[in-house]
C-alpha cells in the first residue's frame, strides 16, 4: 500500500509539474517596448529575496524595463500582503497555513497561488570561530528542546549556547522546523533569544560567539566567511546534496499571486521566475531550481503528512506523549 501511495503521489507530482509548464509556455514573456512607469511590488521572505529575488529583479527590468519592488518582511507577509492585494507578488518558504483543529485555509491565506520554484535547506549557523562541524538530527532536537545547553555536549568549548529563534510559531523557518524535526506545528522550543526577523538572527551570529540558529542556506551562503554553517549528520549543504536529497533538512520556496489578479505583467514576471531564464539566475547563485529535483517532494509530502497529523491529533490531558514534550 506505502509504494502504490508513493506512486500515486509520484504521479501527482509529474502531474502538477506538466500543469506548471504548460501554464509557463501559455503565459511566457512577450517583448515589450521598455517603460520606467510600470512598477511591480514583492514582499516576502527574506530567504526567497536574499537567495535569487535580488538577482531575478535586475535581471528582469533589464530585460522589460519593469521595475519589482522588493520589500521582505517575511513569509506570513508575503501570503497576506498579496490575499489582501497590498502587494502583487509575494514570496514565501512555508505553504499556507490551517485554521486550528481544521482543514480550512487560514482566513487570511485564502485567494492565494503558491507555486514552487526552487529548494532551500535549513542549516544551523553559528559564529565563525566555533569549532563544532557537525550535528546529528538527534541532536538538533535536544537542543530546541533545551535538553543540550552547552557546547562541549556538541564537541566544542565549555560555553553556553545561546540558542535563537523566530518569534511565533508561523515563520517561515520555525513552522519548517517544527515540520521537519518534529512532526509538530506546535512544538514549543527552548531558546534564550527570540527575534522578529530571521535577517536579526543571521546577523547575530556574526557577532556572537556563543549563538546558533537555523535559517535558510540561500541566504546563510551570503554570510559566508564571517559566519559558520554546520553540516547535519556530516552532509554539506551544498547545492548536489540538496538537489538529490542527501541533505535532509530541505522545503520548497514559492510565489505567491493573487487568484483574482488580473495584471498580466505579474504574469508574465511569474513565468519569467519559474522559466528557463529564472531557473538559470537561480543556479547562478546557487540555489536549486524546483523542476531540477521535482522527485524530493514525495519525501516532503510525507513530513508535512506526518506534521499534519500531530496537529490535529487531540492531546490526551495527562500521561499523554504531548504532555511529556512540552516540560
């Protein structure tokens, strides 16, 4: 039954992938005469923006004369600034969320289109001077859960860990996390630094020698040489060891548009993105383009089930494992 449902899912998944190109040859760019009026706005992630938006923004009002905004702010921003029609274009490393207890669409999420156009992995960044390599997953989850708390638990110096984490339970890299590592949207974490933004977080380890936290490699890449990134049970990071699955801690990165926009130059930004010239941008700077390891999502899928299922699993009051995991 597990290889029929993983062959449905395959078929799913080439499905959707035939779906998403013939939308890309329907909707490709057109030329267009140049205008410096036209004007598209983006607000998102600032994993999604600082591994390739930067990049596919130059390079398309290049290409257009068309200018795209980039504004971040984060993924939860970037789903409900376009639902609300705020912004035209969003960008986002988490899907749209549920409401509690429920199968329905937060009702701020909702009139949405995510469509994946790249991997990201999650990776533990620390102070570049920290002598630890690697961590287990094994140990990634003890340290969320404040069951390590210092470094030489870990291999390195007799110091405490200041562990750092996205405020909520809704960003991007926490929900990932929690995905992820736990098979729980609402596991709570153990941290001695909450911050609003992951761009606080990245910049923290810079400066603290004590400091570790999760963030995305496409835009961890960039902190390269006054940062460390970690491997995860001795995998690199690296571009091959996401596209093939080696790495484990991966999730997609979408875009978001409206249902009802009309605008057919977002359109046409949205096949340039997750067209042949965007794809090429995104490789350029490291990140892998969805298409080129379309196979991970089975794998994926599977994780975001099993999260799923915890959600919603009524927690029994005492003796129960959910009892046990929030002490």
């Amino acid at each position: 039954m597990k290889i029929l449902n993983r062959a449905l899912l395959a078929v799913c998944a080439s499905s959707l992938l035939v779906l998403a190109n013939m939308s890309s040859l329907m909707a490709a760019p057109t030329p267009t005469t140049p205008t410096s009026t036209k004007k598209i706005t983006w607000a998102g992630c600032g994993i999604s923006k600082n591994a390739f938006m930067n990049e596919m923004a130059t390079a398309y009002e290049k290409k257009t004369g068309i200018k795209v905004e980039l504004l971040g702010g984060g993924a939860t921003k970037g789903i409900r600034q376009v639902a609300s029609k705020e912004v035209q274009i969003g960008g986002t490393c988490r899907h749209v969320i549920e409401k509690d207890k429920s199968m329905m669409t937060h009702e701020e999420e909702r009139r949405v289109e995510l469509r994946p156009v790249a991997w990201d992995a999650l990776v533990l960044m620390v102070h570049k001077d920290n002598p630890v390599e690697s961590v287990s997953l094994d140990q990634l989850r003890k340290l969320y859960k404040g069951q390590i708390t210092n470094w030489k638990e870990l291999g390195g110096k007799d110091a405490p860990i200041e562990l750092y984490v996205r405020k909520g339970k809704i960003s991007g890299v926490g929900r990932t996390l929690r995905e992820l590592l736990f098979y729980n949207y609402e596991e709570e974490f153990v941290a001695k630094h909450v911050v609003e933004e992951t761009a606080n977080l990245e910049k923290d380890m810079v400066t603290n020698p004590n400091g570790a936290g999760m963030t995305g490699v496409s835009s961890a890449r960039k902190l390269k040489g006054i940062a460390k990134i970690l491997k995860i049970d001795g995998k690199d990071p690296s571009y091959e060891n996401i596209r093939t699955g080696q790495y484990l801690l991966y999730r997609p990165l979408y875009i978001v548009s409206n249902l009802q926009e009309k605008d057919p130059e977002v359109r046409k930004f949205v096949a340039f993105v997750a067209g042949d010239e965007g794809k090429k941008i995104m490789r350029s700077v490291g990140t892998v383009p969805y298409e080129d390891a379309v196979g991970l999502w089975l794998t994926y899928l599977d994780q975001q089930n099993k999260a799923m299922s915890n959600r919603l699993h009524v927690v029994e009051p005492t003796g129960s494992k959910g009892k046990i995991a929030k002490k």
